[in-house]
C-alpha cells in the first residue's frame, strides 16, 4: 500500500507543479489586463447620426441664417448705391467747378479785359479837365462792377441748378428701372 501511496503522492505532486505553472502563466496573461481593458475600451470621439437627423438640422440653421443674411445683402446693396449716387453727385459737383473756373478764367480775363477797356474809355469822357473822374463816374462804374458781379453769381446758381436737375433725373430714371 506503500507503494500505491507513493505514486499518489507522486502524481498529486506533479499535478501542483503543473497547476503552479498553469497559475504562473495565468497571472502573467492576466497582469497586464486592466491596461488591455482601458485600451481596448471603445471612446466615441464623433457621434453618428442618421441621414435624416442632419439634413433636418442643416435645414434648420439654414431658415435661421437665411433672413439674417438676405438683410445684410440688402443692406450692403443700399449702402453700395448710396456711396454709387454720392459718387456721381461728386463727379457732377467736380465737372460744375471745373467748368465754372474755366468759365471764369476765361470769362474773368475776356470780362476783365473788356471791363478795363470800358472803365478807361467812361473815366476818359467822363474825366473833367482837371482829368479826375467825377462823383457820378465812380458810382456808375463801381454799380457796373456790382452787376457784373451778381451776373456772374446767378450764372452759377443757374449752373448748379440744372446740374442738379440733371443729378435728379438721373436718380429718378435709376429708381424706375430698379423697379
């Protein structure tokens, strides 16, 4: 009986050893797994969604910017035709200076000329003998410098008046084709 002891003793021994590596082995596999779990987890970094879920919120940030925007367009359109209209009123004011100082240089050194040549003829028949010119020589001629004077100024009002009528015609034609 010895001898069937021995070999169970025998036998249970090497199964311990066997089960020794086996645990052994296990806790080499099994010591690394709280780290395998967390990597293996899976993290949603981007969620998916149906199809129709974003077309239907894409559709309704798209009726929620759209007014916003068709206002700031037109917004921008009447600020562009404002600054386009004050650029044609500029153009218009520049050409009316342009011409009313050609005018006057020309005007002023032919109306200067003819005026100086006027006012020298009436001072020499209007001149006495002593060779001053009289009282009633000087006020005509300083009255004749004062009608020149309001001639030239209502020349431009009239200028500036018709420049503006036409300014205005102009608007007027561009607000019935906006139309």
């Amino acid at each position: 009986m010895s001898s069937s002891l021995a070999s169970s003793v025998t036998s249970l021994q090497s199964s311990l050893q066997l089960l020794d590596n086996s645990i052994n082995t296990l806790d080499s596999g099994v010591n690394d797994f709280p780290r395998l779990c967390k990597t293996l987890q899976t993290t949603r970094h981007f969620e998916l969604l149906p199809e129709p879920t974003l077309r239907d919120a894409q559709q309704s940030l798209l009726d929620e910017i759209t007014p916003s925007i068709t206002h700031l367009l037109s917004l921008s359109s009447s600020h562009v035709e404002r600054l386009a209209r004050r650029e044609q009123g500029l153009k218009a004011k520049c050409d009316l200076q342009e011409g009313r100082l050609s005018s006057n240089s020309d005007g002023k050194s032919s109306a200067t000329l003819a005026q100086g040549q006027g006012n020298a003829a009436l001072r020499r028949r209007q001149a006495g003998p002593s060779g001053a010119l009289s009282d009633n020589a000087a006020s005509r001629a300083l009255e004749l410098r004062r009608l020149v004077q309001k001639k030239e100024r209502l020349k431009y009002a009239v200028d500036r008046l018709e420049l503006q009528s036409t300014q205005r015609e102009r608007q007027l034609r561009k607000s019935m084709a906006a139309q």
